[in-house]
C-alpha cells in the first residue's frame, strides 16, 4: 500500500500539469468518464490507507474528509452515468422483458437533459478531486508516518464490514475529549453530549472510541449505563460502588481513579438521577458521554454537543455498492448495478438496513434474483402506503407496530410488535427474518426472529418480536398524524 501511495504522490505534479491543460480543453463525455475513474482510483487509494492508520491531527482528517466525500460524490454520479447509459445496449430489451421500463426512475434516466446534466457533473467531479488532491500533496506525504490500527484485507468489503464507516474525525473529536486534562488538576466533571436520530450509530462511536488503547490507559473504570439501569436502587449500589473504586484506584494505579460514564439515554433523564451520576464522578475528576436522539441533552454538557447526522446519498451508496458486490467487479455487471441502485433508494436510511439488505443481495450475484428483491421491496411498501397513507421506514425507525411483506406464496404478512437490540453474548432466536421474508419458514403466533448481527463493536444483535398475520385497516385513518398505524419495517 504504501509503494501506491508513492506512486500516487510522485505523479501529482505531472498530474496537475495535465488538469490545468485538460481544464481549457473540451474532452467527449466518454473522456471524462475515463478521466474521473482514473482520479478516483487515486483518491480511494489515498482514503483506503488513511483508514487503515490512526490520525490525530484534526487539519489532515478535516482534508481527508473532504477527499471522501468529494470521492464518494464522484463513483454515486459516474455510477448513475453508467446506468444512463444501458439504454444504448441490449439492456434496455432485458429491462423491458421484466416490466422494469415501468418504473419511474428510468424515465429520469433515459433523458437527454439528463445526459447533458451529468455529463457536466462528470468534469465537475474529476476536477473538483483533482484540486483537492493537489492541494493536499504535502500533507499526502506525512500519511505513511502515522500508525497503522489494523491490517487491512485484500477485499474494500471485508474492511467496511469491519470499521467504522464515516466517521474518523468524529472518532479523534471524542478521543481528544476523553483525553484532554484539566490545567491545575481540576476535579470538575466535564460533560459531552452526543446526539442523533435513531440507529444513526451513536453507541457505534462511543464502543470504537471506548476500546481505543488510549482510553483505557487513561481511565481506570469504564461504566456503561442505559435508562433502565436508573433505579434507585441501581445507581446508590453504583454510587456506593465508585467510592470504593476511586479509593483503591487512587492507591494502586497511575491512572489516579480516572472514571468515564458511558449514559445511552432512550427516553428522559431526570435531575435526580442525573445528580447521582455527575457527583460520582466527582472524586476522580472523571468525564462523562451522554448519548441521545433528543437535543434536550445539550443542556448537560460542558463541552459543545457532537451531532450525528445520516450518511449522504452518495456516501450510503458507496457503502451499500461495496457491500452488495463483495469481491465482484461493479462495472462488469451493469445490469446489476441500475439495481442495486434502485434499491438502494428504495431502503435508503440507517447502515442496518443497508447491511441486511447487502448481505441479501451478495449470496447471489444474478440480474433475477436482485430484480426480485427490488419488485418485492416496492410492492410492500406500495402496498403499505396506499393503506396507511405514510412512508413505512419513518415509522419502523419510531419503533411502533408495523407489517413486513412476505416473498412466500401463501398469504400473510409479517406483523411487527417491538424492535430491541440484545448486546455482547445475550441469547439470540435461532429464526432469521430473511428466512421468515422468503417463506423458508413459518412459525405459528408470535415469536422473536434474528434482524441481524452487527459485527462491529458494540457488537449488537437486533431483534424483533413479531408474527405472520393480515394486514388489516379496520378503524384505521389514512392521514401522517396517526399514532398507531402499521408500516413496513
């Protein structure tokens, strides 16, 4: 990797020659594809390396940042170009033959003004990376010195299915928090909120930065507590139980009894229990992170709030390509690629959806089978909306009752209760949601199935409780505002 990396660095200033001259220049579209493929070859390059080593200065991750996203915008709008294009080939027969032609999506795809907008968005992509690479070649040449945290496998999914995507630089905002001491060995307790939608991957954050070798060195108690841990019996027992520790840690470590809480807050916390936790952090001088979808929390904090937000379109659909086509080349595939773009619209939203539906899809690479996947997910949610009025993933991601289509042949829809995730080596249910949805099984009353499980820290296992039912209207109204309508999960 690093001998790349040379190679890349040692041809920027060639490079950057060529772009100044092939900026005045009018190239034909197919010259820009080119262009931009080669660029962005580049730019992954430089991402895939800085991923794999831990770097702290706060400027080089704000500019590798940047390169992501600038990356990640330029294979979303060269991929979308690629799909513009089958309608020249026998794609277009092959679309027809299975009804695809009359989806809405490829009226948008199949217009020249489209083709003029994209072509346009093709330069400006290849260009807009080309600048930023440039103006990094310096910083490029320090990466390499940084440490590596892992070693990193032959195959960009087996790297995604194993990090943390996305968020580098918020991982080094917190870990420069955590680490960060009081001038004076002041003994305030200092507070950070992070807050985000649900499953945007807050607790994710918070379990990376949490087994970083530099936190554990630096804090000698790490607790983690959730709302049902806020009894009054729980916290005095846990008060009572820092005492203790803060004593010992103070005469047996070097770590002086340094204490991190860890407060994942689902619903409200109330000044009392809040009080009870902050005043036993008190004797160490320790920190605390509470996390929340709630901005409510903010008030807490010492520090400014860190918000988490989604992934941008084009970032969820590098993730979900990488993922969906493994160790296959996308470009050899182009039929499948127009589909896995189209249903990863179709399922756009947290990274949990986008790794069950991927690892779905990368069992069988076949046009047919991800045709069948993408006509199943449309016509439940379809079905769904045209009953209850809404979009089905905004009420699955509130957690209330909701139905599920079934690919199997005999009638009956997937009736969803609850939604909860088990942690670390809890039991999980032996039945898998996908196995329900195929019709390879089918479990009488209600049971709890297997969503999936997350192979990244904190290592959660997501669970529902639900059954095989009809999907039933009765009393029902059709308007956004009703609390408890049913939805696809």
């Amino acid at each position: 990797m690093e001998i790349v990396l040379s190679a890349v660095l040692a041809e920027l200033t060639t490079r950057s020659i060529n772009f100044f001259i092939n900026k005045f220049s009018k190239p034909t579209i197919r010259d820009v594809e080119d262009r931009l493929f080669r660029i962005l070859h580049r730019a992954e390059v430089i991402v895939d390396e800085a991923t794999g080593r831990r770097i702290t200065d706060q400027a080089m991750l704000q500019q590798l940042d940047m390169i992501r996203d600038a990356m990640h915008r330029g294979y979303h709008i060269l991929d979308v170009f690629m799909c513009q294009s089958l309608d020249k080939g026998d794609i277009k027969d092959q679309v027809m033959s299975h009804s695809l032609s009359k989806l809405n999506s490829l009226k948008e795809f199949w217009s020249s003004s489209r083709n003029t907008q994209i072509s346009e968005q093709l330069e400006k992509a290849h260009d807009d990376l080309s600048s930023m690479i440039i103006d990094m070649k310096e910083s490029l040449m320090f990466l390499t010195s940084y440490p590596l945290l892992y070693r990193q496998p032959y195959s960009m999914h087996i790297l995604l299915e194993n990090c943390m995507f996305g968020r580098q630089n918020e991982a080094e905002l917190v870990i420069k928090f955590l680490l960060n001491t009081q001038p004076h060995g002041g003994k305030e307790v200092e507070v950070l909120p992070i807050v985000g939608p649900t499953k945007v991957g807050k607790s994710t954050l918070v379990a990376h930065v949490c087994k970083d070798e530099r936190v554990r060195d630096h804090f000698s108690e790490i607790w983690f507590m959730r709302n049902q841990d806020f009894t009054d019996g729980e916290l005095s027992t846990f008060t009572e139980g820092c005492a203790m520790k803060h004593q010992h840690c103070v005469l047996n470590s070097k770590k002086d009894g340094r204490l991190l809480i860890v407060v994942d807050l689902a619903g409200n916390l109330n000044e009392e229990a809040w009080n009870k936790l902050y005043s036993a952090c008190v004797p160490s001088g320790g920190k605390i992170i509470v996390t929340s979808h709630s901005n409510k929390i903010t008030k807490l904090g010492t520090v400014r709030a860190l918000t988490l937000n989604y992934l941008s379109n084009e970032a969820y659909w590098y993730f979900f390509k990488t993922l969906a086509f493994g160790s296959t080349d996308p470009k050899l595939h182009p039929r499948l690629l127009y589909l896995a773009m189209e249903i990863a619209r179709t399922v756009y939203g947290n990274l949990s959806r986008a790794n069950t539906t991927t690892s779905t899809l990368r069992e069988n690479i076949d046009f047919h089978f991800w045709y069948k996947i993408l006509a199943f997910l449309r016509g439940s949610i379809q079905k769904v909306v045209s009953r209850f009025g809404d979009h089905p993933f905004d009420t699955a991601d509130q957690n209330k009752p909701s139905y599920f289509g079934r690919m199997a042949t005999d009638s009956g829809n997937l009736v969803i209760y609850h939604q909860y995730h088990q942690r670390f080596s809890d039991e999980v249910p032996k039945i898998k949601l996908q196995d329900v949805i195929h019709g390879n099984v089918r479990p009488d009353g209600k049971f709890e199935a297997l969503v999936w499980t997350s192979s990244i820290a904190p290592y959660h296992s997501y669970v529902i409780t639900c059954e095989i039912g009809e999907l039933k209207t009765a009393g029902v109204k059709r308007k956004r505002s009703m609390k408890n309508r049913a939805t696809l999960y």
